[in-house]
C-alpha cells in the first residue's frame, strides 16, 4: 500500500492515531455540493472481499458493505449502481490492489469503493479503497480496526473520508438529531443518529416538551417544558446531571444557541410583551435583542453570530425579520405569503429554510439578501420545522404527507425527500446538531 496513506482507527479506546500522512491530496472538484442540479456520481460498492472464509465473516462482508452503500446513498451525491451488473466476483480477487478498471467503467462506474474484511474472534480489521476508475486512480485508502460491534463506525469513518476528499467538507455522519416524539404517551425530547439509527429518549417530564436547541459544541440542550404548569426553558447537558431552567414570569420559549459561546437567545414575556433576549447558559439575562411591540420568537443565528433572524407580528402577520446585533438594526425578510414562521439559518450564511403557509405549510428557502423564495415541498401535507444539516447540504423537516407528523429529510434543493424514521406518535420540531467529531 505505498502510494496512499493509511490511518488505523481503534475503535475499541474510541480513539484514533495516524500512520503516515492523512489523505494524499484532495479532489474536491469531484461534487460541487452548491450546484442545485447536481449530478449523480456513479458508484460501485460491491461486497468486501473476506480475507479467510467463514459465515460470520461472509456476514459481516455482505452487511458492512451494505450499510457502507446505504449511508453513501444517503447524502444524495451517488447513484449506487446495481450489484447484478457486476462484471467481477470480489471474493475471487487475488489483491484488492490489482484492479482491472475496464471492468467497472464497461458497466457506468466513475467511482469503485473495495473493502476486505479480517474476523479475529470477536474483532474485526477493514481495508477500504476508494477508485476514481476513469483516472484509474486510488483517491483514499484507510485500514481500521476495531470490535464486530464497531462496524458501523468504522464504516462512517469512511464514508466521512470519502466526503471530505469529495467535497471539502466533513459530512454528516457524526451528527445527530433531536425531535420532539410523543410515543410514550407525552412529548419528549428524543435523539437519533443522522440516519435515523438508535433513536432514544432523552427527556422524561412527563409532560409537553418542545424546541430542542442543540449547542454549538454538541453537548447541551435548551428546551421548552410544561413540566411545571407553564412554559419554562431548561437547558441541560446531555451526559452529566447539571444545568438550569429559567422560570420567569408567562413564557420562556423558542431557544437558540449563540455559535461558539455558551449563551443562547430565547423568547421571554415576563414583561408584558414577548421579547427576544440574550442569557448566559446559565440562564441570567444579558440583554434584550428585540423591543418592538408584537410578539417575536424563533431565533435563529447567523453562523459568525453577528446577525439573528427571527419571526415578529410587527407588521400585522408573522414574517422573518433579520437584525444585526452591533447596529441593532432589524429589516424584514420575507414579503410573499402572509404567515412564514420557523426560520433555521443554513450553516454557509447565505441562505434561510422556513415555513410559510399558502393554504398548507411548505418549507422555504430565502436568500439573506432577500433573493427567493424558493418553495422545496409542494401538496404534500404540511411541512414544517425546517433545520439544515451541519454540512449545509440537507435539510430536515417534519411533514404530515403520509398521516401522522413524521420527520423528513431532503437535500438543500428540494431533492431525494424521504422519511428518516417512524416511531409511535407523532415526530415534530427536528433540530440537526452541529458535525460532534470522531464517533
């Protein structure tokens, strides 16, 4: 393997260490992820070739390559090609070294990914590859290892490679989802990976529960509870039993993170009228950001911070409102349809998702210059709760399309919509975490 770097993940410390240089070089002219029509790639991922025969290894070679397809597919970028039309039997190959290109090209593929697979007892080693078959060319090669249990990370962690080497950026695949679920009888704040894989509850109040607000750094939440008689914010760290919940006078709504700080912007009506504030994470008030008469809400920040866009009944009906915190000065947004509530900030800073109605609610895109809209969703029920992936390249939402509300996933653009997840109940208020780092 001299031509191209290999790291070595141990999954079983959770850790990871390096051998060699990281990736050797970058394409990123591959997938150009701005691009609204976006062209498929076509890749080939057939199964991993086992390095010493057995059933559990023939197990874990048809799964792992599987899953390897399924979260690739999931980005939207790749037009997974059928295995049916393969010209080759991995499992015949003598070295995943030795490629005959003409084979995968013969058959559509611009991109190969090959992978073997090693079982010692109960843990497993994976070589996977990634070919520009056109170039004949290896574009990533990594060797991981780790438990049978790890497969799954270890596949992400490529996938993850492959990403970045494509695009520049890192990916989704080490982000995850909160959302609102009542399939315990009462609304609660569930998470799931970004996939919708191992969905969990996270809050058990016992009562209505809503707008969770991931932080910055992936390891608070803020949200609404009902859980004393009236709407007060808590804001709680996720692995240790500590935080706070800010109780004042009427409602305490609508949380926000402020990026890169431990403050966070919130809707708060104790005095009178409902205003928007700044607090510290530990709930003491800061200042107020919003003082015009009508109710403001739904903060959403800017990715340097330095701007908010919000919603405001200041008009008559409620509209998108941007402010620029040092100035202080707010303008108005949105102008088309009269109710455009549920504004999410897209993480480039160029572009705002919301939910306007129009006899339905459907989920919008806006330039922060006011260019747009552009409707994504159309006669499809109603769709709501818009929040970009931390890439920028996806957009979640709820939709009630298929009967109960539901969470939905759909590229920037408005392609590939499909369900993430189904659980009991009703699923709303989706909120997609920042990228967490190395699983």
């Amino acid at each position: 393997m001299k031509n191209y770097c290999i790291k070595t993940i141990c999954l079983i410390a959770l850790a990871s260490f390096m051998i060699g240089t990281g990736i050797c070089g970058a394409g990123y002219d591959y997938i150009d992820i701005t691009h609204p029509f976006l062209r498929k790639i076509p890749i080939a991922i057939p199964v991993f070739k086992k390095v010493y025969p057995g059933d559990a290894t023939e197990r874990l070679s048809g799964t792992a390559s599987g899953l390897l397809a399924e979260t690739l597919d999931f980005t939207g970028y790749f037009k997974i090609l059928d295995r049916d039309a393969f010209l080759v039997d991995m499992q015949t190959v003598t070295s995943l070294a030795n490629v005959n290109f003409h084979n995968w090209t013969s058959i559509g593929a611009e991109l190969l990914v090959t992978g073997g697979v090693l079982l010692k007892g109960d843990q497993v080693e994976m070589e996977l590859r990634l070919y520009d078959t056109f170039k004949e060319k290896l574009l990533v090669g990594k060797r991981y290892k780790g438990l049978i249990k790890d497969q799954r990370k270890i596949v992400r962690r490529f996938c993850s490679e492959i990403i970045f080497f494509l695009t520049g950026n890192k990916g989704i695949f080490n982000s995850e989802i909160a959302f609102v679920s009542n399939n315990s009888g009462n609304k609660e704040i569930y998470i799931c990976e970004f996939d919708g894989y191992n969905p969990r509850q996270v809050t058990h109040l016992k009562s209505i529960t809503l707008s969770p607000a991931w932080s910055s750094d992936g390891k608070w939440m803020a949200y609404t509870s009902y859980a004393k008689g009236k709407p007060d914010l808590y804001i709680k760290h996720l692995k240790q039993k500590r935080g706070t919940v800010i109780s004042k006078k009427g409602i305490n709504i609508t949380p926000a993170w402020v990026p890169n700080e431990f403050a966070l912007a919130a809707t708060l009506s104790f005095s009178g009228d409902s205003e928007i504030y700044l607090l510290t994470g530990t709930g003491k008030i800061i200042n107020k950001l919003t003082k015009k008469r009508g109710i403001d809400l739904s903060p959403t920040w800017s990715p340097d911070g330095k701007n908010m866009a919000f919603v405001s009944k200041r008009s008559g009906t409620p509209q998108v409102y941007i402010k620029n915190i040092a100035s202080g000065v707010a303008r108005r947004l949105t102008f088309q349809g009269r109710y455009n509530t549920q504004p999410s900030w897209s993480p480039k800073g160029d572009k705002v998702a919301y939910s306007g109605m129009s006899g339905r609610n459907d989920i919008f895109v806006i330039g922060i210059d006011g260019q747009g809209p552009i409707q994504l969703t159309h006669d499809h029920g109603d769709n709501e709760a818009p929040s970009w992936s931390p890439d920028g390249s996806l957009i979640v939402f709820s939709s009630t399309r298929e009967g109960p509300s539901r969470i939905y996933v759909m590229t920037a653009y408005g392609t590939d919509q499909r369900r993430l997840l189904a659980l009991q109940g009703e699923q709303t208020q989706p909120d997609w975490s920042p990228g967490m780092g190395s699983n």
